[in-house]
C-alpha cells in the first residue's frame, strides 16, 4: 500500500505506535525497457537498484510481474543481489534492455506489527508512506491487506487514498506536464 503523506508526522506517529527504526538509505533505481515486449503493456517492470546505507553501496536486480490482486498492489517480484554495478549495466544494455528512467529516493525504514512501514521523498514526486509485509500464497494476501489497511488507520492515513501507480509512473507523469 502506497499513499502520499507528511512524513514528518507519520515518523512521529511511528515513534508514538512503539516502531522500531530499520535503516535509512538512498535509493537510485534504473528502469528498462525490453527489446522482445512492452513493459508497460504487460504491467512488468526490471530494474537495477544501487542501495546506499552509511557509505557502502549494494546493487541488486529486480524483476517485478503484473498485479496478482489490483486491491493491495501485490505482484510476484524476484530480486537478488549482484557485484558489480558497471558490469550488470554492460550486460543488460548489451542484450537490448534500454535504460527508460531513473528514480532516486531517500528512504526510511521502520518495522511495526509484522510490517516493514517505509517513508519515502522521491525526487520530483514527493512524499509518500509504504507499507508492505511478505504472503506465502494467494490465499493470504486478503488477510495482510486488511492488515495493512488497519495499521494505514493506526498512522492516521486513510487506505482509500493509496496510489497504484509505481513511483516510476509517477516521474514519467510529471516529466510529461
């Protein structure tokens, strides 16, 4: 669940609810689009994210699959971590994938009743508060959607106003205006 938000105000909330603070990290996320279909029209997206905590920089790669259920935005994602930044880069532009567009993000991490709540300023986007928890099956994902809702409610946000648009749709949206 994604919603825009006054971070401020929900990290105090967060700190008044008894959250633990995960991490702080700075997020620079190359999207690609692919030379065999139309990201965008099959609803996928494959990325290269370089994480930076206290000065040490991890890359991973993720690919992430059409919604599973439109209500709570859950899609099937794979993602693991590779060596070398540069090297990756050179290999998937070297089989066709175009760099689309970058999203950078300051990003705060807090855990909170089984959750990961993560507060987010996105350059040229905004502010915005996700909260996310991991399902084993389908059948589960009700649940934890209702359970996400609740604590949404707990950090005085209302789950009607979530966005299903990826952060990436919402840069391309403003760079269109």
């Amino acid at each position: 669940m994604k919603v825009e938000a006054d971070i401020e105000r929900v990290r105090q909330r967060l700190e008044a609810l008894g959250s633990n603070h995960v991490d702080s990290v700075e997020q620079v996320d190359t999207y690609y689009d692919a030379p065999h279909r139309d990201f965008a029209a099959t609803d996928e997206a494959f990325r290269v994210r370089e994480e930076t905590h206290d000065g040490d920089t991890e890359t991973k790669i993720t690919y992430k699959g059409p919604l599973v259920e439109d209500a709570s935005k859950t899609r099937e994602e794979f993602e693991t971590r590779v060596a070398d930044s540069q090297t990756m880069r050179s290999i998937v532009e070297s089989l066709g994938f175009d760099p689309a567009a970058t999203v950078r993000k300051q990003r705060e991490r807090y855990a909170l009743d089984g959750f990961t709540v993560t507060l987010d300023t996105v350059d040229g986007v905004g502010e915005f508060v996700e909260v996310e928890t991991d399902v084993q099956t389908e059948t589960d994902v009700e649940a934890a959607r209702e359970a996400a809702f609740d604590l949404l409610r707990e950090l005085d946000l209302d789950p009607d106003e979530q966005t299903q648009t990826s952060y990436l749709g919402l840069l391309l949206a403003s760079n269109a205006q």
